[in-house]
C-alpha cells in the first residue's frame, strides 16, 4: 500500500537577501574584479614576485645556449650588423648621417625593447593559462613583469652601446644623464601596450601570429635604420605623413636615446615638443592600457 507524502516547495530566498549573507559572513564573489586602487595595491604587494620572475625568465631565456647570457648583447648587435650592411653599404642611408654605426645600434637597441615588451606581451596570459589558473594574484603582474624582463636585456645590450660608443670616439657628457628619463618613459609606454596586448591576445590567440607583421612594418616607420629629420626636411611628403611620422612614439624614443648618447645629433634633428610627445604616449598608453587590462580581470583563463 503505496503513500503519498505531500512535500512543500522550496522556499525561494531573494538574491537580495543573499548577498546581505553573503556580505554579513565575509563572503566575497569568486575571481571578482577589485577596485582599482586596490588592484594597484595588490601589485604593489607583489613587487618583489614581479621582479623576480622577470630575471628567472632572463636567465632561464638562454640557459640551454652554450653561450648563456652572452646572447643578450650578440642578439640586437647582429642585428645591428644585418641592418649596416643592407641599409647602411647596399641602400646608403647611411650618406649623410655623421655617425651612422652608434645611430644605428642605438635605434636598434631601443627598438627592440618596444618591439620585445609588445610581442611578448601579447603572449603574457595566453603562453601562462596554466599559471593563471592555479593561482591567485593580479593577472597584470605577468605582462609587467615580462617588461621588466626586457628592460634588463636592454640595459645588458646599453652596456655594450657605451662601448662602442668610446671606441667610435664618441665623448661622454651630462646629456647621457637624459637616458634615465627616456627609458622610464619608455618603459610606461611598453607596459601599457603589453598590457592592451595581452588582454587582446588573451581573448583572441590568433593575434600573437600577426604580430611580427605588424611590428615589422612599424619599425620600418620609425627611423631605426634612416634619418626622420633628413626624410621630413624634403618638400615632397604631404605635412600629415610629417606629422605622423615626427609623432610615432617609437621614433620619439628612439631620437630621445640618440640626442642623448650621441653628440653628433643635435636637438634641431628632434620632432618639434619632443618631451611633451614622449610624455603624453608613456601616460596615455601606461595609464590607458592599465585600465583597459583591469576592466577584463575576471576574465583571464575562463572559458
């Protein structure tokens, strides 16, 4: 003889009423999103995690070469070497631009650290799903701390520059003071793009493959191998192509370095209100690119 137990429904709490629980016992939404002073504090928190990791990848980077860290200065000066003998003997853009190896070697130093900072940027979240899932810290550490990584092969390869500087009789002066500015601008302006690329590349993997293209066609644009200055002082490119070549923020760094370390690059070679262009890109891309990585925070390594 079968019984037939009549059960009441469910109650229904309201969410409302949930969250006031949640709240009352300290509960908090899994993997939310902090407030932006807070996420500021928490990496702040984690600086010294941040630059640590970033020489672990340094020296883990040429650890198997038989060379190790010599790499670090070989790599950008046969480059450098590569774009000599093309640009420099074979198109002659060297004609006319009074030490034409240390304008050379510096552009192609320094845009390497931007060229290095984006495309390993694009990578940060994506290359490290299995970093970022396991644990719990603000995913913006990543791509800064490969920013940092890069800034310190920079400094490896600037300590190579200076010597070819001296040996090119190339004298020392308080303008070489100059570089210190410059590279912190230029580190904000790296980080930001990192950070706006490895949210993109982190939604969309398929960008870091189109990356070299693009990079390749912007250091073309950005006077690593020929003169900006000589190129702009001819009447026949249209005063918007001018501008906009005076104004790539890779070419303001780039001609900051130089006017810096190099005495035979005078300011008049430098694109008019330099500082305030190098100022405007370091906060418009740091403090731009920052908030655009905060906003997807949650979001990282789901899906």
């Amino acid at each position: 003889m079968s019984q037939v137990l009549d059960t009441p429904p469910p109650t229904q709490v309201p969410e409302d009423d949930l969250a006031a629980l949640a709240a009352r016992h300290g509960l908090t939404v899994s993997g939310a999103r902090p407030t932006l002073p807070e996420y500021v504090r928490q990496l702040w928190d984690r600086r010294h995690f941040i630059t640590a990791f970033a020489t672990a990848k340094l020296t883990a980077q040429y650890s198997e070469a038989k060379l190790g860290q010599v790499w670090q200065v070989m790599t950008p000066l046969l480059n450098a070497a590569v774009y000599y003998f093309i640009f420099g003997v074979l198109l002659g853009t060297k004609h006319g631009v009074p030490d034409y190896i240390p304008f050379l070697v510096t552009g192609v130093f320094v845009w390497t650290f931007t060229q290095s900072s984006i495309q390993v940027g694009t990578r940060a979240i994506s290359g490290n799903l299995g970093l970022v899932r396991a644990l719990h810290f603000p995913r913006a550490a990543l791509p800064i701390s490969f920013c940092i990584q890069q800034l310190q092969q920079l400094l490896f390869s600037m300590a190579a520059l200076v010597v070819i500087l001296l040996s090119l009789s190339v004298p020392i002066s308080f303008s070489w003071l100059l570089v210190i500015p410059t590279l912190i601008l230029q580190f904000a302006f790296n980080a930001g793009m990192s950070l706006i690329m490895a949210r993109m590349g982190a939604k969309t993997p398929d960008i870091a493959q189109l990356m070299p293209f693009i990079l390749r066609t912007w250091m073309y644009m950005s006077g690593v191998m020929w003169s900006i200055s000589k190129l702009t002082k001819s009447d026949h490119l249209p005063h918007i192509v001018t501008i906009l070549l005076e104004s790539n923020p890779a070419a303001v760094y780039i001609d900051l370095m130089r006017y810096a370390l190099i005495a035979s690059f005078h300011a008049k070679q430098l694109p008019p209100h330099v500082w305030p262009l190098a100022v405007g890109w370091a906060l418009v891309a740091g403090v731009g690119g920052f908030i655009y990585f905060w906003k997807a925070e949650e979001k990282y390594g789901r899906g």
